[in-house]
C-alpha cells in the first residue's frame, strides 16, 4: 500500500497469516508506505504463523505515528523465526500507549528497526522482542534518530532459553 496520508483507525487490521496445518508456508509480508503520513490509531498491523516463520513487517513515512492502543506485531507459533519489523520516519517516529512487538515461541525472535531523521518519541509505549521456550535468540532492537524521548515505556529483548537479543540506541540527544 503506497498513498499520500495512511490513517487505520476503529479497530482497523491488517493482517498476514499462514494456515495452522502442519505444511503451511510461511506468513506474508506487510508494507505500508506514504509520501506523508502514516497514522495507526486503535488498530493492527500483523503478521503471524504456525508452522512456519513469521512475515516481517515494514511502515515507511514522513512522519509516523502510532496511538491509542495500536499494535504492530510479527509472531511465529511453531518452528519458524518471527518476522521482523522496520518503523521509519523522514521527520518523526510517535508511538504513544502501544505496543510494537516481535514474538517466537520455538524459533530466534524477530528485529525491531525504528528509524527517525529527528525524533522517536515513545510515551506509554512498550518496544519488545521475545522467545517464549526452546533455546532460539532474542531478536534485536535499534532505535537511530537525532533524538530519543522515552516516558513511562519499555524496551526489552528477551529470550527463555538463548540469548536475549541487544539493543542499540544511537542519538544524539537522550531524555
């Protein structure tokens, strides 16, 4: 999807998913991307599998924003590694009260890349990679904008068995 303004709002969803049988392929892939911007509001962007990886997600704009309880999520159930997730913004990155997550149960977790010219605020939001069971990575987190404004939220990469995954903020100013 490529439009001048994207606003998913009321519970909107977007979603790619693979079946539940045993020989299901992998999850689609999600991008959304706008010349302006890109705002998700109470609504899902997601991707999930069962027996098979998880598909990534990518949200491309000039400014975006994520509010009131959205969700972008990349999930794999079964063997396969969740998806991964690239947020970037020409201007500005918001995420505020939601959540932004990468989830394996038997699998290594997937990446989380928020990207920002400027900023990247986060405001009640939760940034999280993770691996339920089984011995798979934590996936990784980077978050690279001139500026990081982080208040009452979370960023956190963990793993049951592996390793959790790292997480890297590059900026220039931190608050």
């Amino acid at each position: 999807l490529v439009a001048d303004t994207v606003l998913l709002t009321g519970g909107a969803l977007i979603s790619a998913e693979s079946s539940t049988s045993a020989n299901a392929g992998n999850a689609g892939d999600v991008s959304i991307s706008a010349r302006g911007t890109i705002e998700i509001a109470g609504s899902s962007v997601t991707t999930a599998a069962d027996h098979a990886a998880g598909g990534s997600l990518a949200v491309q704009g000039n400014e975006v924003r994520l509010v009131d309880g959205a969700l972008v999520s990349a999930k794999s159930s079964g063997p396969g590694d969740a998806g991964n997730i690239s947020i970037a913004a020409a201007k500005a990155l918001q995420l505020a009260n939601s959540v932004v997550s990468t989830e394996a149960v038997q699998a290594d977790g997937g990446n989380i890349n928020l990207t920002a010219q400027h900023t990247v605020q986060l405001t009640g939001a939760q940034v999280t990679t993770s691996v339920a069971s089984g011995t798979g990575s934590g996936g990784n987190i980077s978050i690279d904008p001139q500026f990081v404004i982080l208040k009452a939220s979370s960023i956190t990469a963990n793993a049951f068995g592996g390793p959790g995954g790292n997480i890297t903020i590059i900026a220039d100013n931190y608050l």
